[in-house]
C-alpha cells in the first residue's frame, strides 16, 4: 500500500522569525503544533508536507486549453519541506490539513478562501482530495457572531448577546445586558482582545476606542462563576472533554494561565459538540461551553482550527496521530 501523501496548510508560528518567502529547514519553522504532526506522520507512514497560504495560486483554464481539469482550474502552493521546496497541486494530495491562515489584506484572505472553495467544488471529478476542515466551515466558525446565530438555529443555548455597530448602541446594549459584559473581537482567538468591563465609563471609553478602528461591537452577557469552562474536542470518531480553570482571570486560555483537566465525557457534552461540529461541517473541532452556576451548559465558541497543546498535556493519546487518522479516513 503506497504511503498517504497529506499537505498541512499554513500553521506556521509567525513570531519565530522564518521569513516566509525562503524555504527554511524544518527545525527554524514549524512551530509545536507542526512537529507534533510531523512525528505522528514518522509513526503512521505518511508523508506529510507543509505550505503557506501566501503561496496559493491558480490558472484559470481557458476554453481552447487542452490540459484536462475537473474544475477550470488548477490550484498550486509551493512547499517549504527543509530543502524541498517544489511547486505541487493540491490535487496531488489525498488529504490537506487547513491550519491557521496568516493576517493579510482583504483581497489576500478573499483570495485564498476563493481558491479553496474552487478546489472543494472541483474534487467530485478526478481529484479527491479531502479537505480538513473545509473552507465554508472555516467561515463559520472563526466568526462569533455566525457562529452563535447559527447555533441558535440549531436550539443550543448561548449567552445573551448583542452585535452592534455604534457606540451608542454598544452603551443600550451594556445597560441591558445588566451592566456587566464581555467584549470579544468578532475574529481573533486565544482570550486576545477579549475583556470584561463593569462600569460604564470603561465601556463608554472602551466602545469609543473599538468604534475608532471601524470594530464591529460584541456584547455579551458575563456568565458567572467565570474562571472555569468546558472544552469538548471532536476529532472524527474520537472526542474529549477538557475543564479549563484560571484562579487569576475569567479567561481560560493556556495563554493566559490556564489549566487543563481531562474530565469523564457526558453523553450529552458529545452528543452537542457532535450536533454542532456536523451541521458546520467541522472533523476536527472544539465546542466551547460555559457552565453556569446552575450546570446549565452555554455555547460561547465554534473553533474550526484549534490547538491542542493545552489539551495533549492531560489526554493520553496521541491527539496528532488522532488528527492524520481523520485526513486518512476522510479518502477513503
């Protein structure tokens, strides 16, 4: 049996210091996420490959163009694989994992989303590739807002919430979720940006400031006790629960002083995450939750493309080996 040829798309840690238009050696630009990967591939026999978003292109097949394609198009990316660095196909791949895609301007971001909704559209033909996750679920999950109204559809509870535009109305807001609130960027991720405010001239000043920068306002409800909550990641068929706790912030994040404990999953905890992660289409996702003073579960994150380190650290499997089992599954 030939070995799986699986490509890891974007992912690389922007603060180590690799520029991202020389193909560097592995040790200087995979962060830990990626070596994690690149040692479960070692044990499984894959041959795992890396490359940026940055390096996506694509023709556009013209109607006299005699090479044979199932889309109209082809789509390339140039791999950084130590001293291999090849142009390849992403039809060349039985499996692309989607991992962190790098700040850009709003045409690079449209851009690259566009030729992964191509490439998606086109695999039905002679191409197969698996896609993990897709970009549509991306999309969804990666921005709050969608994510909670979409959620919510679904029946699953969140915390009261309200999206706003304006200062003054990110002030009504404030008042009528009871004066104390949660702001969240609508993107970013890992507690970044994320405060609670409970006064109304931090949150007059704090909704000026983010009304400056053209900020969509989100406004949520803090749910007490805060400093605790509930991680549920679906890996396909594998899952685990994760109680996070912070003595020092209503945060969570192992960013900001976090720490993780593996928990005996609950029937209804799976079936969820297990709910929400299919209707977004999502094989490798973390269903945040909050538990409120009462058990009450509520909703507050869909991460499409999350990180594990935290977790690996309590869970005793190897949730790499977990995350390449997915890719491999997911063409046949």
């Amino acid at each position: 049996m030939s070995r799986a040829n699986v490509l890891v798309l974007g992912g690389r840690d922007a603060t180590s210091g690799a520029s991202r238009s020389q193909p560097l050696g592995r040790a200087a630009t995979l962060g830990w996420h990626l070596q994690e990967l690149q040692a479960a591939a070692s044990r499984r026999s894959i041959r795992l490959h890396f490359a940026d978003y940055e390096t996506l292109r694509s023709r556009l097949h013209c109607a006299d163009d005699t090479a044979p394609t199932p889309t109209g198009s082809t789509a390339w990316c140039q791999l950084h694989d130590g001293t291999d660095s090849r142009e390849r196909s992403l039809a060349d791949f039985e499996a692309i994992l989607t991992r962190t895609m790098p700040a850009g301007s709003m045409e690079q971001i449209t851009f690259r989303l566009a030729v992964l909704h191509d490439f998606v559209r086109g695999r039905s033909g002679v191409c197969r590739t698996a896609l993990v996750n897709p970009p549509s679920a991306l999309e969804f999950a990666i921005d709050k807002y969608a994510t909670l109204a979409r959620v919510q559809s679904l029946g699953v509870p969140t915390p009261p919430t309200q999206v706003v535009q304006s200062r003054s109305a990110a002030m009504e807001a404030f008042e009528n979720l009871g004066g104390d609130v949660v702001i969240k960027p609508i993107f970013g991720g890992e507690g970044r940006g994320v405060m609670r405010v409970r006064d109304a001239e931090l949150a007059w000043t704090a909704f000026s400031t983010l009304a400056q920068v053209n900020a969509v306002l989100y406004v949520q409800q803090f749910v007490p006790p805060g400093g605790v909550d509930l991680r549920v990641l679906v890996i396909g068929d594998h899952s685990h629960a994760i109680r996070r706790r912070n003595a020092s912030d209503f945060r969570t994040n192992v960013r900001g002083g976090g720490q993780s404990e593996l928990v005996p999953m609950e029937a209804t905890w799976d079936r969820l995450a297990r709910q929400v992660s299919d209707d977004f289409g999502l094989k490798f996702a973390a269903i945040d939750w909050l538990e409120t003073e009462t058990g009450e579960l509520q909703l507050i994150e869909v991460n499409g493309i999350p990180g594990w380190k935290g977790a690996q650290r309590v869970v005793q499997e190897s949730i790499a080996d977990q995350i390449l089992e997915v890719l491999v599954n997911e063409n046949e």
